[in-house]
C-alpha cells in the first residue's frame, strides 16, 4: 500500500510538471501605436459616410508579432515583444481615428458595425516591417509601412479611386522604444496621405 500511494504521488508531481510551461511567466510586452496622421492644408470636408475595411496581408504581416526583416526576402521577429493586436486591425484603427480626428467628415466607422455608407475604404498592408538598409548591420535602421488603398462608391461597388501609399522612416536611437517611435512616425505619414486621397477623391461621384 505504501508503495502505491508513493507512485500515486509520483504520477501527480509528473502531471503538474507537465502543466507548468502553460503558465508563462515571461509573457511579451505587448506595444500599440498611437500616430499622430497630419492632414495636408485645402483637403476639403465632406458631407458623406464612410466604412473601413481591415486591411488585407500576407501571413507573414497578419500576426501580433512585430515583423523584422534582415533583408528583402527574409522576414523574422522581434524576441520578447508583440503588438497588442494583429497588425491590420491596429492599422484599422488608426485609419478610422485618423479620419475623425481630421474633422472633415460627416462620420466614418469599421465595416464591421454594419452601417450604411457612401463609401467603403478597402486595402491591403504590403509592408509594416523594421528592416535593415545594410547587410551585416547590428540593429535595424528604420521602419517601412506601405498600404495599398481603393476607394468604392456604395452601393454601386465602383472603384472611384486606388492608390498606393509608402514611408521609410529611421530608427533614430539604438532603444526598441526608438523602432516603435519609428513605426508611428511611418504610420501617421500613410494614414494622413490616405484621408487627404479619400477625402479628395470621393468628392466625385458622391449620392
């Protein structure tokens, strides 16, 4: 009997130990990015509603993880480090903040609320990545962001417009604070050209 409960007792120690990597005491430190989108001065207001889809993205950039690239066929991560959600989705948001923030339009949204609207924004992240300019460099040196963007007149489904929207910002200090600081200095350059675009452009045709 003294034999069993030994082994009883064995067996649990085993499966606790088996357990414990489930608790992770090293969790990421999860980032967000909070850009400040600087609209041109003459974009016009307008009277009319708008929807933003998430951006569409290669697995590689649809990830929490923050995305680093060695070289221009290579892409990696950043160790110990993530966003606080997937990539597009915090891209999503900032667009949509970035247009109500501008105060040129009558109301904008994620497509998700199921509202209707005039237009609706579709895009896809082509590159939201950390990269090094130089083979064999020890830190990456600046921070690329590219959306492809088209804007469709509802509820015909015409493409009233497309574009592609593109920044390489530095990574000004040797800090991963420095990287993130870069990747909003990135972001607000693209999603202010891309609501100065949209603003302009749907103009044309609007109900």
């Amino acid at each position: 009997m003294t034999r069993r409960w030994a082994w009883l007792a064995g067996a649990a120690v085993l499966v606790l130990g088996a357990c414990a990597p489930i608790i992770n005491p090293t969790a990421p430190k999860l980032y967000t990015l909070t850009p400040r989108a600087v609209v041109e001065p003459g974009v016009p207001s307008v009277s009319w509603q708008l929807l933003v889809e998430t951006p569409t993205a290669a697995a590689g950039v649809d990830t929490p993880r923050i995305a680093l690239a060695r070289t221009p066929t290579t892409l990696d991560y950043f160790a110990d480090v993530s966003w606080a959600d997937r990539a597009p989705n915090m891209v999503q948001g900032v667009i949509v903040q970035s247009f109500e923030d501008s105060g040129r339009i009558l109301s904008v949204g994620r497509d998700t609320m199921g509202l209707r609207s005039d237009f609706l924004l579709k895009s896809e992240l082509r590159d939201f990545q950390a990269e090094y300019s130089a083979p064999g460099a020890a830190v990456p040196d600046r921070v690329h962001v590219r959306l492809s963007a088209k804007l469709v007149a509802m509820p015909r489904r015409t493409i009233e417009a497309g574009e592609t929207f593109d920044a390489v910002v530095p990574v000004r200090g040797r800090d991963f604070t420095d990287v993130i600081a870069a990747y909003n200095e990135a972001l607000g350059r693209v999603s202010g050209a891309l609501v100065g675009w949209a603003l302009r452009n749907g103009r044309v045709g609007t109900p």
